[in-house]
C-alpha cells in the first residue's frame, strides 16, 4: 500500500477513530478507578477489548506518512500515558481490597489469604477485635 494513498487515508481515519474511542474509554476508566468503581472497571475492560481488536487490524506502518499522523502520534502518546496511569490507579485499587480481605478474614479468624503471585499464606493467629482501635 502506497502512502497517502486512499487505502492508507482510511486506514489511518480508522486507527485515529479507534485511537480516540481508546482514549475516551481510558478516561472514563480513569474516573472510574479514582471513584472506587469496580463494576464499572470491568465493564470498561470489555469496551478495550473490543477496541484493541480493531486496532490490531489497522495497518500502523502504511499511516507514518499520511495526513494526520503527527495527530495519530499524539493520541498514541495520551492513550500510552493513560494506559500507565490507569494501572498504577488498578494496582492501588487491589491492594486496598487485598487489605480488607486479609483484614476480614483475620477477624473471622482465619489468616490463610493468598499472595500477588497465588501462593497460599498460612497464618493460624486470630485477631480479637478488641485489638482494633479506631
């Protein structure tokens, strides 16, 4: 495919829509992570999925030399620093609910959780809730 040619102009119109439906979905994942929204995180994570099929099918090195493409870069670029952004907010959200399913299930009197890596943590000592001060 030549560039600039009406083929690649679509191609790259196609990769710059798929781009922007990224970003806009990386935003609204966003505010979903810093508001405590779960459900809707993996809600969200159907609507990536969706959108990085099409992505994958977009012919990215016929777009380098078409009209738009500094454009395309800078989309890229958002979507690449959402992307960090968003795991860093995902990585704090599982730790916190990590956190309180270790710390319910030691008032319950069991401290067997599992680890980051899915190894099994035994701990036998229950916790009185008298030990909890607020």
């Amino acid at each position: 495919m030549e560039p600039n040619s009406p083929s690649s102009q679509g191609e790259a119109s196609l990769l710059e829509i798929s781009l922007a439906q990224l970003n806009a979905t990386l935003e609204r994942e966003r505010e979903a992570l810093l508001r405590g929204d779960a459900k809707e995180v993996a809600r969200l994570a159907k609507e990536k999925e969706d959108i990085a099929a099409i992505l994958q099918k977009c012919d990215i090195k016929n777009t380098a030399d078409t009209k738009g493409s500094s454009e395309i870069g800078d989309l890229a670029r958002r979507v690449t620093d959402l992307v960090h952004l968003n795991h860093a907010l995902l990585k704090q959200m599982y730790d916190q609910y990590h956190g309180m399913l270790e710390l319910f299930l030691r008032l319950a009197g069991r401290g067997d959780t599992y680890s980051k890596d899915g190894t099994l943590l035994v701990e036998s000592t229950a916790l009185n809730s008298t030990e909890f001060t607020a």
